[in-house]
C-alpha cells in the first residue's frame, strides 16, 4: 500500500501530523509529501492513487466510508510538478524523478537552450532568465555568486515555501546548472526565517547533495535567512541584506550580473525559475510556458494553481479555482501581488500573458490572484494594498516614502467619507509621479491598485465622494442602518446586542450608532436595512 500524506505547511496546519501519526500507529508506512496546492482540501492522504481530502479520522478511508475526490485541479505542473509526488527529505525519490541527470551540455549550449525555452523570470519582472545568465558569464570576476531570492514579498513568499518544503532538490539543481553556465563556485539561498519547515528540508536537501556528490568541492550552497521584507524582492536590496546592511535598493547600473554580491559577479533569480530549469534541460529547451498562482479571495479553491501561459483569467476562477463562494457575481481580480492591479471581470477573457496582463494596467508580478465579489469595495482594496506597500517601503527615496504615504491618506479620507471634490484628479497626478519617480520596483508599482481601480471603477470613487455612499456597503463610515418595521418581529435580539444603546423603540439612532453591524448580523428577520 502506497499512502502519502500532505505535511507541507498548510497540511500541518490543518492537522495532518495527527493523521500521519495515527497511520503509522496503525501499522503502515505513510510518507510525508510536500503541498499539491489544493490547500483549501487539506489535510491530504493519497493511498494507491486515490485521494481523500478533509481527513479527520483515518478510520474512515480504511473501512471505505470516505470516497475519494473524483476530479483534481485542472493544471498543467513543471515548477510544481513533484510537490505533494516525491517525499522532500528523499533524494532517491527525486533522481527516480529525473532529477539530477548528467549533464552532458557545455555552458554555452545550456545558456542556448534557456534563450529557445524563452523562460522568463518568475519574480515579477518577467526578464529573460537566459540574458541575465550570459551577461553573469561574460563578467569578468575570480569569484562568481548563484543567489535564489527565496524572500520575496507574498503571494511569491507562499509558492516559494511551497516547493522548497515539496521538492527542494529541484531548486538545488536549478542552481547547479546555473552555477555550471556562469562559472559561479558559491550559491546562496535567501530564505524567509519564519518558514522553518523550508528551511530544515533546505538544509536536508543540501546534506543529501553534497554525499553524493552533487555539491561539495566545485560549487555549495549556503543558506541565509532573511527577515520577511517585501523590499528584498528586488534584487540589490537583497544583496545589500545579505552583506549586512539594511535591505535598500541601489541605483542601477552596475547590474548584479556585474557588479553583485560583494561586488562580484552574481545570478539572482527566484523559487520557482530555479525550478523550471531542470525540466528545461531535460526536455531539450523545450518551453516552461506555465505560471504558478496564488488563488485566495472569493474563490471556492483557494491554494495554489499552475497553469498554461496564454489561458484566460475566467479559466482559472472557474474551471481551475471553482467559481465565485456563495455563487455571488465575479467583479474583478487583483493581480501580481500587492503592487498589481485590478482587472474588471468585463474582461476576465484576457490571456494570462506578460504582455496582455501589462495592457491592462496590472502584472504578472509574483503570481497573486485575489479574486472579489460584489461585496467587494474597489476603493478600500485599493486603500488595503496601498497601506500594505507604505509599511513595506524602506524608505530610501521620497517619492515612494512620502508619496504613497499621501496616497493612503487620500484613500483613507474617502473610505472615511470625507472625499473632496478634487480627490481623484490628485490621486492620478500623485500616482504618475510616484511611478516616475520612484528608485525601485516597489515604489514604481505601488500605485497600480490606484491606478487600475480609477481606471476601471471610478464610479465608485465617485460615489465615495459626491454621494458619501459606498456601492458595495463595505465602507462602515459610509453606512447607514435603519430597521424595517414591516419585518421586525421585536425580538429584541438586537437591542440586546447593541453595545452603543443606539436601538430605541426598534429604531437606530443615528447619533449613537457606531455602524458596528452587529444588528444586521444578528437579525433572524432581515429586517435590519444597510444603504
């Protein structure tokens, strides 16, 4: 019998130590995988191919009373392609994979067949992997640096966990043939310190490659952990944090391909282009035209998803994440993480591209997907992702750490419902200059949500400021309640309920009222009204 258990982060955190340990009292053999992404299903047990999700008690599949899932995500897996397969901490499951074929390729032919495969960077960027190796391999240097940014900001921090904790090997090997291509004899893995699960089947990894041969004389591996800081996704505000100093960005050029690490030449690339490098070697340069996802929001399967460049948005809600929760109305989704933007779902047709993402005003980014419904309000998402990136900031340069900062201010003013009449003008002009003006990424991207939210949704801005009305009765300031007395049955529940003694005679006064909502929440009737 054949039984592998989800123990990636969110199996564990879900319980699936107690059924891995109940399995093992029971007197079989289970082995711990990494997380196949459908995380919202955890915990996970596949016993000769099936597959039983929401485990709770091992009793029920070993009787039959628990059917396995009929039907699995529709995806197509290379970066992920051995996570919740191959036991992590086994490194003769991973060969048995392929892994860690002979290389029979000179430096040349391997930076050939990256440039065929058009593998671009996974990080956000979407930069071609092939170029940064050969200008690394141009450089001149007695000492070359292969660094993976395992650190960056989420949703990219949670898919970087995700296949260092379910196939670390992969990442091992990406980076091996990398440091073969550019002549690099160190590697290091910069690595969030509050994933510690990576960490420990990272540094498992490292110990199973250097005995057999894999690392060890010629080039190794080390692992630095880092701090969680959404900065370091850019490249020389990591290298700057791995040199000790506070991690801030540096004006570019020198780049890091010549003038990196310690002021040697260094490869930065992530997680998951790390990963696809294996696959690409071994089928020949042949395309890794896919992209991993973060799928969370209003979305019955939230996890993650790896799915074919070119596919449309509206395929993967519906037929890779299941649909909207509640059966509500698709409104938009945010994509590329924190930074990116709101794509209206009038065009949820879109191919997911680098290019068609681009034109619509968001990006790829590190693969972020925050799906939203109708109850979904577009100025205070934008006001969520914008408070987000002001704390991330490092501060450097003025445009990002005082511009975004007045951004959020004007956003948090309407969400308030104290809009004024020249708001949305001043929020584009600040928005373009913060864009111009910024000194990375970080910076250059954080007003994106504004942007792309004005552009698609300015409506509802409007209606913030003009009207003091929030279409989507999510900004409480902007709430008023009142009870319909054709519906009250006079339970009392919610006078009860009420902390601010705002209910009098099953009326709300509106001077007490501190739009809490409890009312409404508890009302059997529905006969609390919220315009």
């Amino acid at each position: 019998m054949n039984i592998k258990v989800g123990m990636g982060s969110c199996g564990i955190a879900a319980g699936a130590g107690d059924i891995f340990y109940n399995l093992e009292k029971a007197g079989l053999k289970p082995a711990p995988v990494g997380c196949n992404g459908m995380c919202n299903l955890e915990p996970i047990v596949e016993i000769d191919g099936k597959m039983y999700t929401q485990v709770t008690d091992i009793d029920e599949i070993l009787n039959g009373t628990k059917l396995p899932l009929e039907t699995k995500q529709n995806q197509s897996r290379i970066a992920l392609r051995n996570c919740g397969n191959i036991n992590p901490e086994n490194i003769d499951e991973y060969i048995g994979s392929g892994g860690y074929a002979p290389l029979n390729l000179t430096p040349e032919e391997i930076i050939g067949q990256l440039k065929v495969s058009g593998l671009s960077g996974r990080g956000g960027a979407g930069f071609p992997t092939w170029f940064k190796w050969q200008a690394a391999r141009d450089s001149a240097g007695d000492k070359k640096y292969v660094i993976c940014n395992a650190d960056e900001g989420d949703p990219g921090a949670f898919m970087d966990r995700a296949i260092l904790e379910g196939d670390p090997h992969t990442v091992l090997e990406g980076m091996i043939i990398a440091a073969y291509a550019i002549g690099a004899d160190e590697g290091i893995i910069y690595v969030r310190a509050e994933y510690p699960l990576a960490i420990k089947r990272l540094e498992t990894a490292i110990e199973q490659a250097r005995e057999r041969s894999y690392l060890g004389d010629k080039f190794d591996i080390k692992i630095k952990a880092g701090a969680g800081a959404f900065v370091c996704g850019e490249e020389t505000a990591l290298i700057a944090s791995l040199e000790g100093e506070r991690g801030m960005p540096r004006l570019k050029p020198p780049f890091p391909a010549q003038k990196g690490f310690w002021g040697k030449p260094s490869n930065i690339n992530n997680v998951e282009t790390y990963a696809n490098i294996p696959w690409i070697i071994q089928n020949s340069g042949m395309a890794a035209n896919t992209k991993v996802f973060a799928l969370t929001g209003k979305i019955v399967k939230g996890g993650l998803a790896e799915v074919p460049m070119g596919c449309t948005i509206r395929e993967v809600v519906y037929d890779v994440g299941g649909g909207i929760t509640g059966g509500k109305e698709f409104k938009a989704v945010q994509m590329g993480g924190p930074s990116g933007g709101c794509i209206p779902a009038s065009l949820q047709d879109t191919p997911i591209t680098y290019e068609a993402l681009a034109a619509t005003g968001a990006i790829m980014g590190s693969g972020g997907m925050v799906v939203m419904d109708e109850s979904s309000c577009m100025v205070d998402m934008a006001r969520f992702f914008l408070d987000f990136t002001c704390k991330e900031s490092c501060g450097k340069c003025v445009h990002c750490r005082i511009g975004n900062r007045r951004l959020l201010e004007i956003l948090e003013r309407i969400c308030d419902g104290n809009g004024r009449e020249n708001d949305i003008d001043l929020l584009e002009e600040l928005s373009e200059e913060i864009k111009a003006g910024s000194l990375c990424a970080l910076g250059q991207t954080a007003p994106n949500p504004v942007l792309t939210t004005l552009k698609y949704f300015k409506n509802e801005y409007e209606d913030h400021i003009k009207n003091k009305k929030c279409p989507a009765k999510c900004c409480k300031p902007l709430l008023t309640f009142s009870i319909d007395l054709t519906k009250c049955k006079k339970c009392s529940l919610c006078v009860k309920r009420c902390a601010a003694d705002a209910i009098d005679d099953f009326t709300i006064i509106n001077e007490k009222c501190t739009k809490c909502g409890i009312c409404a929440d508890v009302c059997k009737f529905e006969a609390v009204n919220v315009t």
